[in-house]
C-alpha cells in the first residue's frame, strides 16, 4: 500500500488515566488533524460571518429610520394637503355667500336664475371639498397613530445593533482564542507526523486543505463513497497510512 508509505504505526502517545500512555496510530493521528483543521475553518467561517451579520443589522437600522421618516414626510404631505383643502373651503364658501347675495339683489329673472345656477355648482363644489378634506384629516389622524409602532420599530433594531455589536467583540475575541489554541493544537499533532509521510501528506493539505483527510465507514471513504479494498481496511485497523485511491484522501477509521 502507498508505496514506502508502510511506515509509522505508532507515530505519538496519547495520556490515559494515571499517567500512561496509549500509542497513537498515524489514521488516529489524521483523525484529530482532519477535526483540527475542520474546527479551524468553522471557526475562520464564523469570525468572517459576524461584520456581515452587523451590517445587516445596520442596514436593518438604517432602513426602520427611512420607514419612519417617510412616515413622518407623509403626515407633513398630507397636513400641507388638509390646510390647502381647508383653504379652498373657506374661499368656496366666500364665493357662495357673494353668489347668494348677488342673487338676493338680482334684478331679473334670468340674471337671479343663472345666480342660482352658479349657487348650486358652487354647493357641489364645497360639499366635494368638505369630503376631502375630511378623508385626508383621518388619514393624518391613522397615519399619526402608527407612529409609534414606527419608532418602537426603529428602537428594536437599534437595541439589537447595539447588543450584537457588543457581542460581536466578545464572541469575536473568545473564536481568535480558541482557533489559536486549535492551531497550537494542530502544530503539535503535525509535528508527529514522520519525516517520511511527510511530503505525501503536505501535499493533501495543500491539494484539499481542511478536507484532506477523510473517514472510512463500513469500508467506505466519506469523501467520495468508494469502497476501499479488504487490504486497505486491515492496513488501517493495524494503524498504517493509507490513501483513498479515488479521491486521494488520508483515511482513518471511525472509532
């Protein structure tokens, strides 16, 4: 198998329960680099993750304050909107008393008729008017009254952004401790590596980083699903460095 590879079955000790020793198998060995370097990555993965997740937050922030500014723009749109109507209600009203008098004061028939005329268009005009003035002054009332749900709204995302922010920094800093404490980890176990595999196994590191390594269940590598030979299975149940022939893979069985 492997070539020369054959060597190393016992490549390091592990401590057991009063003060001994358990020889460390090379499959054992890649087991723990496969967890290691899986754990770094995991850990690399969510030390990245954390200023996407805050921008979201801000931007989260940052689109509650555009909800409620437009909610207040809106209210002052239509309050502008409610005093024009007003407005224009009351120079409705102005014009109908001067056609009512006009007509109290009309001289003949048809000049009071087309005053009557003009009286009634100006009615429709102003009862109109009334309408919508009415329709837009309970719209600014409903608008106003939600208000608050705005600015509860706006407050939420803002606590949130504050409290992931400050669990940001301490989740952060405890992920940087505990991957350097990986790393060292890692370092250590690499260091036990013998000088002969360890050409063959840089290169899976460099071919397939933290995936270099992968486990074998019921005869079958985990990476690619193929099966490994009767040989192979008893190599790596006897602590030998084996390769998956597929994938190329370092295996190690699952305890």
């Amino acid at each position: 198998m492997n070539g020369g590879l054959r060597a190393a079955v016992r490549v390091s000790r592990r401590p057991l329960s009063q003060g001994t020793f358990m020889p460390l198998t090379m499959p054992q060995l890649l087991r723990e680099m496969h967890r290691l370097r899986r754990h770094i990555r995991e850990l690399g993965e969510e030390i990245e993750l954390a200023p996407k997740v805050l921008k979201a937050h801000e931007q989260k922030v940052t689109k509650r304050q555009d909800a409620l500014r437009e909610a207040q723009e809106a209210i002052k749109k239509l309050k502008s909107q409610v005093a024009q109507k007003e407005l224009d209600l009351k120079t409705t009203g102005q014009q109908l008393k001067k056609y009512e008098k006009q007509q109290n004061e009309a001289a003949n028939k048809k000049e009071y008729d087309a005053l009557q005329s003009e009286i009634t268009h100006t009615q429709e005009l102003r009862q109109k008017q009334e309408e919508e003035a009415l329709a837009a002054m309970m719209e600014v009332d409903e608008r106003t009254a939600k208000l608050p749900e705005f600015e509860a709204q706006l407050q939420q995302a803002k606590d949130e952004l504050k409290g992931y922010q400050q669990e940001m920094d301490e989740r952060i800093k405890r992920l940087k401790n505990e991957m350097a404490g990986a790393q060292k980890e890692l370092g250590e176990a690499e260091a036990q590596i013998p000088a002969l595999l360890r050409p063959a196994i840089d290169r899976m590191v460099k071919a397939f980083g933290p995936d270099a390594f992968a486990s074998v269940k019921e005869r079958t590598c985990q990476q690619c699903y193929t099966s490994i030979t009767e040989q192979h299975h008893n190599e790596l149940r006897a602590g030998r460095f084996v390769t998956c022939k597929n994938c190329a893979r370092g295996l190690y069985l699952v305890e």
